[in-house]
C-alpha cells in the first residue's frame, strides 16, 4: 500500500504530494540464494548414485587412483617400471571397480 503524504509549500502556497515506495519484505538476492542452496541439495541426493553404481567427485577418484598407483610402484620397490604406466592401469583398476 502506497503512503500519501502532503505538505504546504512555503514559497507558492501550494500543497505537495510525495508518495512513498513500497518496500518488499523479501529481497530478490535473497530469494535468489535460497532457491540455489534448496537446487543444490537436490542435485547432490541425486548425483550419488546412478545407474546402480556410486558417482565419485574427481577429487576422491583422482586419490583412489594415486593410492593405486603407488601400491603399484611399492610391490615393485620402487625399482624400474614407468610412472605413466603405473597411473594408466590404476585408473583401469578404479575404474573396473567403481563399474563392477
């Protein structure tokens, strides 16, 4: 609801009218933020599994394949072997796991 306010004008004798602005009780930043946090939430309980199987963000994939690797390079003591190669077949293994 718009606020009438009128006021005598000294220098013309005429009244003024100024009327007030609704102010919104909701903002729309913040109406904005809560539908993205409620959007998120949503995709999150979605994403974590699909088609049976549990999707991995890249940052737990990415250590699952380091650690295998490095237990590939530990059975051999560390000696010969390439390092590319090792990577390689340790992404093979998670990824023939993850898949079942």
């Amino acid at each position: 609801m718009t606020e009438v306010k009128k006021t005598a004008d000294s220098a013309s004798g005429r009244k003024k009218t100024t009327r007030k602005k609704p102010t919104a009780k909701v903002t729309r930043k913040k109406t904005t933020a809560k539908k993205a946090a409620t959007k998120k939430k949503t995709v999150r309980k979605s994403a974590a599994k699909k088609g049976g199987r549990k999707v991995l963000t890249p940052e737990e994939r990415y250590r699952l394949v380091a650690e295998a690797a490095f237990l590939k390079a530990e059975s051999r003591g560390f000696v010969g072997g390439d390092p590319v190669e090792d990577w390689l077949a340790a992404e093979q293994e998670v990824e023939d796991a993850l898949t079942g």
